[in-house]
C-alpha cells in the first residue's frame, strides 16, 4: 500500500500516512489530532549515466541522403 507524506500546519510535525491510490488526495488528521494539514509531494532521487542521444552525423536537411 503507498505511503504519502504530511505536514501539519498547526504544530508542523510531519507524518506518513498509508492508504489505497484511491484515497491519496483524501485529508489526514495529525498524530496530535489536527486537522489542518497539506500532502507533501514525493521527492524522488534520479541517479545514472543516461546522456542525450548522439546528434546524426550527416548533414544536410534530410540527413544528407537526398540534398546536393
């Protein structure tokens, strides 16, 4: 079941809360028992090697296949 991350703005104590996706956008109540709280967005860690794909090496405006 996904977790999704809180925060009250009454107290600002940050929170975890697991429910259904169906239910994701639905209000949580605080551990302290406040009702004023905002979802948080995921952060999300993007590591690797990808580069960009290589430029094409002929030129010209069709790839240099049908231009003089």
């Amino acid at each position: 079941m996904p977790r999704y991350e809180f925060r009250c703005r009454a107290c600002g104590d940050t929170f975890e809360v697991s429910r259904p996706m169906a239910e994701a956008g639905d209000p949580a109540r605080c551990p302290q028992g406040h009702d004023d709280t905002v979802k948080l967005l995921p952060t999300v860690a993007v590591t690797g090697g990808a580069q960009a794909p290589a430029a094409p090496r002929a030129g010209g405006c069709c790839g240099g296949g049908c231009c003089s």
